[in-house]
C-alpha cells in the first residue's frame, strides 16, 4: 500500500507545496514560514515512506501517514493567512484523498486532527486574516485542480476495470464447473429453459442429452475417487469435442452430463449421442489400460406436451434409465418422440 501511495504524496504534497509557496511570496512570509513550509511539502513524503517501510505493521503505518497529511494540509490554512482559494482547495482535496483510499471512516477520522493541527498553526502564526486570492494564486492552483482531478479519474478508472475483471472471473466461476470444464448446472438450465420457451413460442426444434457413466460407483470402489475424477473429465472431453459452439453441454452433478441442442432434430441429436458413446468406450485410462468406460445416454427432443424444463430433463432421463436398463452402453430415445426406439 505504502509503495503505491508514495508517488502521489510526493506529487500531491509538492503541488500543493508550490500553491503555499506563491502565497508565502505575495506576503513576503518569514524565513521559518517558509522551512515549515518546505518541510510539509517536500520531506513529510519521503519520511512518511519510511516510516512505513520499517513498521512491522505497514498498513498500520501508512494509515497513520495518511491520518498526517490531513493534519499538515490543515496547517497550511492559517501559514496562508487563510487565502480563499488555495485554503478551500487543499482541505476539500486531501478529504477527496481519505475517501478515494476506500478506507472506511478514514475521512472522519481526520478531521480531530486537521482541526488541531490547524488551531497549533493558527496559534503561531497569529492566525492572520487575509482571505483575498490574487491572480497569481489562482493560476498557481489550476495545476493542483487539474492534475487531481486526472489522477483520481486515473485510479477509479483502474479500480473500475479491476472490479470488471474480478466480476467477469466470478461469472465464469459461477458459470463452469471447474472439474469438467463444462457448463454448471444452473447456466445450462437457464439455456434450456430458454431453449423449451423458444420452442413453445416458435416451434424451433431442439434436443436435450442426459449421459450417465456406467457403473461409476464400482470405478470409485475399486479404484479411488481420483480416477473417478479422472474418468468424468475425460468423458468431459468426449462431450466438448462432439457439440457446436451454440450448443451447451453441462455437468448435472455426480457422473450425469446434460448437453442442450439448439434447433436440432431429434434424429440428428441422436447420431451425435451416438457419436459421444462410441468415443467413449473408446477411452483407455494411460494408469488402468484395461478400464473400460462406458455411457448410458438418454435423447428427448423438445415437446409441446412439456410444459415445465422438468418434464423435459424427466424425458432424457428416462430415455437414459431405458437405455441402462437394456443393458447399458447405449443410446435410447424418448418414448414421446414418434418412432423413438433405443438405438446403438
């Protein structure tokens, strides 16, 4: 944190250094007027880093740091003899600063001690009134003004980018099981929801794919959850080299896959199952040559009848119990589909 900020208190101190050094010129101001001056603006920075850098606790440090640059730019006022402009300016952007931090509270807690150290100032200096702002002042802040109001558009822009990345991750968490890399549950059933309405509404033809791995439990008996993990992602990998690009293949949880097919026929959807079981009784595991994997698979193709995504998974589901009752490693069709007989 100490690092990051370090360049801008240097910046922001030496600008602001530079406003009351204008000022102190205008009132011919004392010599110690101006190694006061020079010492908030131009050395608090580096020792604050410092500071920071040897704490034990550096977050703690620079909070402390930050609590003292309110403090000294509350010091500034009554060195200015509370000049209008420049005064305004350097208190309302050093709250800008506590607040942009993220820090919460830290703006409140700031202001006991800008009040104090403004009062210690006020009471050295005489507390002098002259709150007039001369030309040369105003064109001495306008850098100040336009060089904060950069930075911090700087930073919010990169938090605003940083915050677009960290959501995008969590959609992509929230949407991909991070097993199989495929689809989790609750994206492909907002899919196939979509999908069942698109086919109420217009009669656009799709398919739904339950698969499940035969005998999945006795792989974990036998041979350890590991392998079993091994085996989904490879049927994971089977699936994704056998859908489309619009087509949404998800996990259904456990060893159970769904793969939604968008305006496909029930006959074609068939022979891309079909496809999908072959290739994976074709899979050999590298550590268990002799492990043979199969797959029950279940095809229902969207159906006015189904009023609900439920009734429609219940078909595939279904379809695929047929298919494992038959004798498994088989494809097998929705009994509501006309001509639905198993197939493979």
């Amino acid at each position: 944190m100490y690092r990051r900020i370090y360049p801008l208190r240097v910046l922001g101190m030496g600008l602001g250094g530079a406003v009351v050094a204008v000022v102190l010129w205008e009132r011919q101001a004392s010599l110690t007027a101006w190694i006061v001056m020079a010492l908030l603006a131009f050395a608090w920075p580096h020792v604050a880093y410092l500071l920071a850098r040897r704490s034990a606790d550096p977050y703690r440090a620079e909070v402390r740091n930050l609590l003292m640059d309110s403090a000294m730019a509350a010091a500034f006022v009554p060195l200015m003899h509370f000049n209008l402009l420049p005064s305004v300016l350097i208190v309302a952007l050093t709250m800008v600063d506590k607040i942009t931090t993220g820090i919460r509270g830290l703006w409140a807690r700031a202001i006991p001690g800008m009040l104090a150290a403004g009062t210690v100032s006020a009471l050295a200096t005489g507390a002098q009134w002259a709150p007039n702002t001369s030309m040369l002042v105003v064109m001495a802040c306008l850098p100040v003004m336009v060089l904060h109001t950069l930075s911090v558009s700087v930073v919010s822009y990169r938090l605003i980018r940083k915050t677009a990345h960290q959501n995008r991750l969590l959609d992509e968490m929230r949407r991909i099981d991070t097993l199989t890399g495929l689809y989790a549950r609750g994206f492909w059933q907002e899919q196939a929801d979509a999908a069942l309405r698109r086919h109420h509404a217009t009669g656009e033809p799709a398919c739904l794919l339950m698969l499940d791995i035969d005998h999945f439990k006795d792989i974990n008996d036998q041979h350890g959850h590991t392998v079993g993990d091994e085996v989904i992602r490879a049927l994971a990998h089977v699936v994704l080299g056998n859908v489309r690009a619009n087509d949404c293949a998800g996990r259904y949880g456990g060893d159970e896959f769904a793969i939604l097919l968008p305006g496909m026929q029930a006959r074609d959807a068939r022979a891309v199952a079909e496809r999908i079981r072959a290739q994976a009784e074709g899979l050999r595991m590298r550590q268990l040559p002799d492990l043979r994997i199969t797959s029950s698979i279940g095809v229902a193709a969207a159906d006015r009848r189904q009023q609900s995504l439920r009734d429609w998974m219940n078909a595939a589901d279904a379809a695929m119990y047929v298919a494992k009752n038959e004798g498994r490693n088989r494809v097998a069709a929705s009994c509501t589909e006309t001509g639905a007989l198993p197939v493979g």
